[in-house]
C-alpha cells in the first residue's frame, strides 16, 4: 500500500493535537494544535475534546447520518431528492457514484477521527494525573476510535485497519485492507475494554459525553449488525453476536434498573405539560438539556452548541446542525426558518395505529404563516374575530416545495362582546385530504349572528332553537359547512361538514417534526442552523435491541421470552401515554415476532438515522421487500389522492434505483480519490 496522505489525514493531524476550550461541552471546534511528543493533563484533556468534534461534522450528526446517507428507507424521503439542484440529496436518493464528494468527506473525517485517537493513546501515559481521571480519558478515546471504525465498517465493508499513530509509521504506509468480520471482532474487543475505564452515567449526568451507559448500547448497536447482513451468512455464524446483543443491552437495563438512571420518559417535559411524554427527549434536545440533564432516556448524544447567533455568536466555533431547519415543521418567517424539507412515506404513515402519541409528534399537524402564527392541520384556519363571525377557511397550497396560504376573505356576521377566542381543529383524512369534521377546542363567547340573517342560492340556513349560519359555496373539492352558535352563550357550539372537500393536506404535507424550532431556548434564531443535540442512542433503542437479540438467541419465530416481551411492550405502553413500566392490558401484547419488532423500530426511532442500518441488516431479501413495498402503497395510495409530479418522483426515486441493482447498495463506494492513491484497495461491487 502506498503512501496515502488523505487516508489518515495530512500528517499535521500526526503531529498536532486538537487544543480548544472546552468549555461546558465537548463537541466545540478545534481552534490551535499542541504537539504531542509531550504533553500534560490539560493537554490531554484538549486532545479528547477535539476528538468528539468529529460527530459535529456535516457529514457525521450535522446532517449526514440522519440525512443524506440515511435514505433510502421505509420511512421517509427528501423533497427535493428527484430535482438534482442540491448535491447532498445524490447519496440520498441513490444517483451518486464513487466520485460523489461526501463520501471522501465522510471517509476521511472517520479516519481523521481514528488518528486523534492514536495520538490520544499513544500518549496516554506520559502525564502525571489521578489515574481515575487517566483511565477515563483512555477509555473514550478507545471507544470512539472503535466507534469511527464501525461506522467505516459499517458504510465500507473492508476497510485499512491502524491502531498506530502514522508518525511511528516511518516511511512504510502498506496497510492492507481488513476483513470486515476482523475489524468488527477488535471493534467490540476495544469497547469491552473501555466499559471497564468510563465513567457511570451516574457520574457525568451528561449524555454528551461517553459513559458505561454509551459504551454498552452501543456494544449491543455493533453486535446485532455484525450478526446481520451482511457480516454473517446463516444464523448460526450470526447467533454468537446476538447473544453478545443481549448481554450488551440487558447489562445497561439491568444497571440502569438497580442505580435509577435510565428509564423512559413517562412524564411530559414539565416545561410543556401538554406535550406527549415522548416528546420530552426530543425538546431536550432542541434546547441542549437546557432545563434538565436529559440523562434518563437520554444515552449518547452528539453535541451542538452554537448556531451562529445568541450567546455564542462571537466564539467562532462552526455551526453545522441542521435539525429543526431541515426536518422540522414548515416557517416560512424569518423569526424560525424551517423549510420541511423531510416528509414521511405513507409506509410510515400506516403503521401508527389509532392512539399512538407518537405519531402527531413525529408527523407534525399544523404549519405556521409568515406571521409565525401557527396553523392547525397545515394552513386550515377557522376563527372567530370581530368584526366577523367567522372565517371560513384559508387554503394551503405548494410552489416548488413551499408552503403558500390563500387567505378567504369571505365574512358572515358580526362578533359582539367575545370574550375568547374560538379554537378549532380540523380532522383530515390523510389518504384524500378531505375534511370529515372539526373538534372545538374552545367555542369562545359573545357571538352574534346576523340579523337578517343573509339570502344567498347556495346557503343551508337552518332556523331552530338555535341559528345557523352558511359556509363558502359547496363546489366541487372545495370543502363546505355550517356552523351553529348557542343563542345563550354565543358560543361556536358545532361545525356540521356538508362538502368535505379533497386535497387539503396529506401524508405528503405532514413534515417530519421531531426537532421543533418553536422549543429553541434562543431567542433570535438562525434562519440556516440549529443548536439541537442528536441522540446517537437513546434508551429506547437498548429496549427494542434487547427484545430483538432475545428473540433471535431463543430461535426466533415466536420464541421471545417474557423478559424480551415485556422490554417491547414498556417501549408501547409509553407510546399511548401510559406508564412504561406498568402492565397494562389494552397494549400490551404476548407475542412478538422480527416482523412487529421491525415495525415499532421504525414507529419509535424513525428519522434517528437507525433505519437504513436496520433494514440492511435484515437481509438483502428485506430491503428488496421494503423498496417493492414503499412502491406498491404509494400507488394504492394515489389512486385516492395524486400529489404533484415532484412529490410522487421524488419518494419514488431512491427506491426505483436501489431496485435496479440492490446489491450494489450494501456498502457505499470506496472514494476514487483514495483508489487513485491506493490503486490496490478494492472498490465495492457494483460501484
């Protein structure tokens, strides 16, 4: 193998050391280097800091290991993924090739990572420090060195394998590439060390940094995809794996258990008690655990603390975090710029059943104008205000993928003495958008109908105790109604639906809205970046693996143990907002199999970037399945409702390419540019 100076980075990262103020956080940018043929416990304790700032990377939790190599998947799809007028989305959408620049990206960022680590190890023992304090610096820098070759692994099959700084490498650079069942065997060899070294969540009450609770769920992450596709070939080379899955993941619940750290969130954040449980996690995240330590569900989180304004705008430190921006709830003001550029599938849509808390958290229900005013239902407004009775509906459209609002300006009536506002939210069926009926939240007080009441061809005026008061005219999609007002009170007491209409909002519309700018504790946000955490890994996740690995080492089938069935039921039980670790007969199944696990995954974790990994995984076959799947609902699904030409093209693109060659797909391209250094690396099939 021949000199490669990209491989392991220019050979200032042999050399130099990250030295940054770390500050309250981990992840900041490296600002200076110290060398490292001395160093000192400062020194060293920089050096580490500069080496979680790999995870803030673009191509890493900026965006793309929950976006752009994230897809395709079952679960959602990228808007403008069939334009081509955004260059990321290539990978995304499966029209890249091995010259594509975010693969090199990515590949060297891993490698830049696995030498900080080496220079952080290869020193290790020079300073004089506690050595509690020595053994916990070891212990991260072994695991996030075997963290970044698992992702290289896991993306690039065989890959160079180097435990040595390259500055001791003299002049001889021949690495040849490792077997990928090799690398995953020292990956675990090296985690299982550094489970001994780290600190107890206990301790750090931080999920930013690495702690037993990381290494072992993530321990249980590695050995349940070297026990899948395509790292074992039968389920007997695979079982070892699955039961070192198991004790992994039952080692963090069972201490998690005893010590009261981890558990999931069954409580709404007290910030917002009329949020779902669930949710709690996901604003911790937008405000980086501003309010709580988000330790409890919270696992592993990459770190992100600026985003380019407020109270760290002057630091310098690179803002790269895209979450909120990309997958949040559509803004089109400039108080909270949030494009809604991810939208679900409706393979995602249909697995929620009715109850489930998750499902309007993660598929968002309301949009906000250019005012910042939120919309219920993606743009459908109905309020009462004075002058005015009513409004009756303001009709939301797209052009070129942005949210746009006709106003209706057509009034009925007059407002006298109100004294609250009307609340009304729309109940849409999501298959042809059309309007079946509305809740009243708030029918408000002091309204007053029109006397006489106004003569029009196309009214429904109904004349009882009490009175009734006409919509827009009933045309063709065009949603109309009635709505009643107690002659007593005032109040809006009832919207009868006459026309419920079609095509007001969709499985397409929804954006994907785990991460909401609405919760940013910034008060001047940034129309670009966000400042949110990602959750690597969450409690959650140790959960489902756990009931999954069980299943499988008992023969899989039906197999489950009670124990793996009650891990599954606690992640469903909080799902409909109940108490996690209490049985309850309502939810609570008695048998799970692979294919219920592989649904709650997806109704759980989806958009956490787990879920091309976990199909992928699950054979070749499987992810066959799931793109011939994604196809044939869309297509029943249009029968009832066809979106636009950009939409329909747009989710079907990564699966129709991925159809065309699957294999090709399992791994991703060794970059050209390190072939045309290492002309005897091998390219994966296909590329």
């Amino acid at each position: 193998m021949k000199n490669n100076f990209s491989i392991y980075g220019l050979m200032l990262f042999a050399l130099l050391s990250c030295l940054i103020g770390c500050k309250k956080d981990i992840s900041l940018d490296p600002i200076n280097g110290q060398t490292t043929d001395k160093t000192n416990e400062a020194q060293l304790t920089n050096q580490l800091a500069g080496l979680y700032n790999v995870l803030q990377q673009d191509v890493m939790y900026g965006q793309g290991m929950w976006g752009y190599f994230s897809g395709p998947n079952d679960e959602g799809f990228r808007t403008d993924a069939s334009t081509g007028t955004v260059a990321v989305v290539l990978t995304e959408s499966l029209r890249s090739s091995s010259e594509e620049t975010t693969y090199l990206t990515l590949w060297r960022s891993l490698y830049t990572g696995v030498e900080r680590a080496n220079v952080i190890l290869n020193v290790i023992n020079q300073p004089k420090m506690d050595e509690d304090k020595r053994a916990n610096v070891k212990g991260q820098a072994l695991f996030l060195r075997a963290y970044y070759y698992y992702l290289l692994v896991n993306y690039f099959g065989d890959v160079p394998y180097k435990t040595i700084v390259t500055s001791e490498m003299g002049t001889t650079f021949d690495i040849p590439e490792t077997p990928k069942r090799a690398i995953y065997d020292s990956i675990i060899k090296d985690m299982t060390t550094a489970d001994t070294l780290v600190q107890k969540m206990s301790e750090a009450q931080s999920p930013t940094i690495v702690t037993q609770s990381a290494v072992e769920a993530v321990l249980a992450r590695v050995c349940l995809s070297a026990a899948g596709y395509p790292n074992s070939n039968s389920p007997s080379e695979g079982l070892p794996y699955y039961q070192k899955a198991l004790y992994w993941s039952e080692q963090l619940i069972k201490n998690g258990a005893s010590a009261g750290t981890h558990t999931l969130n069954s409580v709404p954040h007290p910030q917002y008690p009329s949020t779902p449980a669930y949710a709690r996690l996901f604003i911790n995240n937008m405000q980086n655990n501003f309010y709580e330590r988000n330790s409890v569900e919270g696992i592993w989180d990459a770190a992100f603390m600026s985003n380019g304004v407020g109270s760290y705008a002057g630091t310098g430190f690179l803002a790269t975090q895209q979450l909120g921006v990309l997958m949040g709830i559509t803004n089109p003001s400039n108080i909270a710029r949030a494009a809604g550029t991810y939208r679900p599938l409706p393979t995602l849509n249909n697995l929620y059943e009715n109850g489930d808390q998750r499902k309007d958290w993660v598929l968002s229900t309301y949009t906000f104008d250019i005012n910042n005013e939120k919309l219920n239902s993606l743009g459908i407004r109905f309020t009462l205000n004075r002058p005015y009775s009513f409004r009756p509906i303001d009709t939301i459209y797209k052009d070129n993928q942005i949210f746009k609002i006709i106003y209706d300006t057509t009034y009925y009536g007059k407002g006298v003495g109100r004294t609250a506002s009307v609340n009304v939210v729309p109940i849409v069926n999501p298959n042809n958008g059309s309007i079946t009926g509305f809740n009243i939240l708030d029918g408000g007080s002091g309204y007053l109908l029109p006397t006489p009441l106004p003569v029009a061809p196309y009214m429904n005026v109904a004349i009882s105790s009490s009175l009734t008061t006409p919509s827009a005219p009933p045309v063709p999609n065009r949603i109309s109604y009635t709505i009643t007002i107690d002659p007593t009170s005032g109040a809006l007491s009832s919207v009868n639906v006459i026309n419920p209409g079609q095509g007001y909002i969709t499985v397409y519309d929804r954006p994907v809205a785990k991460w909401r700018r609405e919760y940013e504790t910034n008060i001047t946000k940034s129309t670009t970046v966000t400042s949110s955490n990602f959750p690597i890994i969450r409690y959650a996740d140790v959960l489902l693996m756990a009931a999954e690995a069980d299943l499988q080492v008992n023969g899989g089938g039906t197999k489950a143990t009670a124990q793996g069935i009650e891990y599954y039921n606690q992640v469903r039980r909080r799902a409909f907002g109940l108490n996690p670790l209490s049985p309850n007969a309502a939810v609570d199944v008695s048998v799970i199999t692979l294919d219920s696990i592989k649904a709650e995954r997806s109704r759980e974790l989806c958009f956490e970037g787990v879920r091309r990994n976990d199909l992928t995984r699950w054979g070749l076959q499987n992810m066959i399945n799931s793109m011939n799947n994604i196809k044939s609902t869309i297509n029943t699904y249009n029968v009832n409702f066809i979106p636009s030409a950009t939409l329909t093209n747009a989710a079907l693109a990564g699966p129709n390419n991925f159809l065309i060659n699957p294999l090709k797909f399992t791994y991703f391209p060794i970059p050209s540019a390190e072939l045309a250094l290492l002309p005897q690396l091998s390219q994966n099939y296909g590329w």
